[in-house]
C-alpha cells in the first residue's frame, strides 16, 4: 500500500525487514530498487536491481524497472536493451508501454522505438 501511495521512506524499511528475514525475497530486492530509483538514489537502485538479478535472471519485473533506471540515468541503449530482454521475458502490455511516462525518452526514438514494437508486437498497428 505504501509503494502505490507513493509513501516511498515508510516502505523502505518494511521491504528491509522482508530481504532480511528472507534474503531470497526477489520482489523485496526489485521494490527496494524502485523505492530507490524513484525517490533518485540510483545508485542504491543499481544494487538492488543486481541482487534480483543475481537471485533470478528471468525475474521479468526487474529488467522493466532496470530499464526505467537507465532511462532516468540517461543511458538510452542499455534501456533498449533491457526494455527488450522484459519483452523476450513476457512483459506483453502493449499499450501500457505506448503511455508509460517512465518510457517516453525510449519513445521519443521513434525509429528504434517502432522496430522493437513491429518486432514483438507486429499485429498491433499504429495507434
């Protein structure tokens, strides 16, 4: 409840308790990461992020939010590619890519935005 109110530092240590009851908790880890890249502690957000990873590579959350890390970071490419990579792991709303806010810097690439769209998505035309 406080990650959807945005209620970002009474979340924090709840989601500590949980990694340090369990510390193979993999949601624990990726939320940490996201209380972290959304309150701009990206530092800390990159940490929590490789424990999920580290826990499970084909945790599909993680790349989503990995890939919104780099686009606040300004690393564009390695947004692509890991926006891809949670694709190839099922990440399949469509239309929520197409008005997510935390993705419309990988939009504004239109060229490379619409490949990995008709790529993945090739029986939804343009909207």
């Amino acid at each position: 409840m406080y990650l959807k109110t945005k209620r970002y530092a009474e979340a924090e240590p709840i989601f500590w308790r949980l990694v340090t009851a369990d510390s193979t908790f993999l949601p624990g880890w990726n939320n940490l990461g996201n209380i972290y890249r959304k309150t701009n502690r990206y530092d800390e957000s990159e940490k929590m992020y490789r424990k999920a990873f580290a826990l499970d590579a084909e945790f599909m959350p993680t790349y989503r939010n990995y890939a919104r890390l780099k686009i606040k970071t300004g690393d564009l490419q390695i947004a692509f590619s890991y926006l891809e990579q949670a694709i190839q792991k099922g990440y399949d709303d469509y239309q929520g890519m197409q008005t997510d806010e935390n993705l419309a810097l990988l939009r504004e690439q239109k060229e490379r935005w619409e490949a990995l769209m008709k790529k993945y998505f090739p029986d939804k035309g343009k909207e």
